[in-house]
C-alpha cells in the first residue's frame, strides 16, 4: 500500500469555511421536495407565494435564534424542561413543555407517514 500526499495537488481542499456548511445545511434540509412543494402552490395561489415564505423564514429564525441560546444557557439534554422549569420556577410548566413538544413530534410524524 502506498500513501498518498492529501497537498498533492490532485485534491479537493479540506476547508469549508462557514458559508460553505450553511449552504450545504440549507441544501439538505429543504432538498427538493420544497420546491416542488413552492411550485404547486404557486400556481394555485400565484405570487402571494413569496410572501409565505417570508413570514415563514422570519419565524423559523426566531424560534432558531431562541432554540439556539438556550441551548448555550442549557447545554445539556432536556434544555427547554431545563429552561421553562427555571423561568417558570416550578417544574409543572417544564412537564407540560416537554410532553407537549413529544406529542407535536409525534403528530408530525405520523402526518408525514400518512402524507407521505
């Protein structure tokens, strides 16, 4: 077996940089099922389209913002039990959050299954 040198010259480079990973994040989130998803729509509801999205980003971000520093607040698991039981200071708000967020991820999967 030989090695072969990664700086050769013949290789891709090994750096992404930050754009590189978000863009490739966002990609493989959303694939291709949204934009087939955006056309349908579209064409049924015409240029209002773009407006939907908007809002819908505006709020994906700031539930992504909110998610994301208490996160950093919280870092270990079960951070929002962590942060609402902290906020609330009791732990009955935390309970509810919890198993609400579990019924809610079990609801969208079974509409997926069902949808899908």
């Amino acid at each position: 077996m030989s090695s072969v040198d990664v700086n050769d010259g013949r290789s891709l480079s090994r750096d992404i940089g930050l754009f590189g990973a978000v863009s490739t994040v966002v990609a493989g989130t959303l694939g291709a099922g949204l934009f087939v998803t955006l056309g349908a729509a579209s064409s049924t509801t015409g240029p209002s389209v773009i407006l939907v999205v908007v809002l819908s980003g505006l709020l994906a971000m700031s539930i992504a913002l909110n998610y994301g520093w208490m996160a950093t607040t919280f870092p270990g698991a079960a951070g929002s039990y962590a942060y609402v039981s902290r906020a609330f200071d009791s732990r009955l708000p935390g309970f509810v959050v919890t198993w609400s967020k579990w019924l809610g991820y079990m609801a969208a999967d079974a509409a997926v299954r069902f949808l899908g």
